[in-house]
C-alpha cells in the first residue's frame, strides 16, 4: 500500500499504482496523476485552465454556484506544491 499520496496538481488521491504519472521514458512520477502529467507533460498549462475543467466536470452536490466553486479549487489547488510559487 502507498502512504496518502495525492496528485500535486489536480489533488486526487493516488491510492492505486496505475493512476501515478509517468515520465516519457516510462519511469514512474508518484508526484502527480496520469491525467496531469504524462510523458513529461503537463496537461494543464495553467491553474485557471485546470479551475475551468474543475468547474465544468466536477458534481457538486450542494449546487454551488460557479464562480464559488471556482474559488474554492482555487484556495484548495494553492495549497499543492505544482501551483504553490505560480
Ligand atoms: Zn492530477
């Protein structure tokens, strides 16, 4: 089992050995998940291109509205060592 590691940029929690990133010469990056990074990419340029797909893709079941919600994974996505200097 792996301690609670969770992905650096998006914030999930990488509890099984096949969601860790990989690097393009396949060693594995237990910083980040394999949607973020992959290949030695990041997927998300940014952090607002990352709240704009949090936004849109993420239930949220108190019916929040956006901009709320957008500010909350913003303090949230602060606090991960991929956007803590940015
Ligand atoms: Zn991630």
């Amino acid at each position: 089992m792996n301690e609670n590691l969770i992905c650096q940029c998006c914030g999930m929690p990488l509890n099984e050995e096949e969601l860790f990133s990989r690097e393009a010469d396949g060693s594995v990056n237990k910083d980040y998940c394999k949607w973020c990074y992959a290949d030695g990419k990041f997927a998300y340029e940014s952090k607002e291109s990352l709240l704009d797909f949090l936004v849109a893709n993420m239930p949220d079941p108190e019916g929040r509205p956006d901009d709320e919600r957008r500010a909350m994974y913003d303090g949230w996505l602060s606090q991960l060592k991929h956007w803590k200097q940015a």
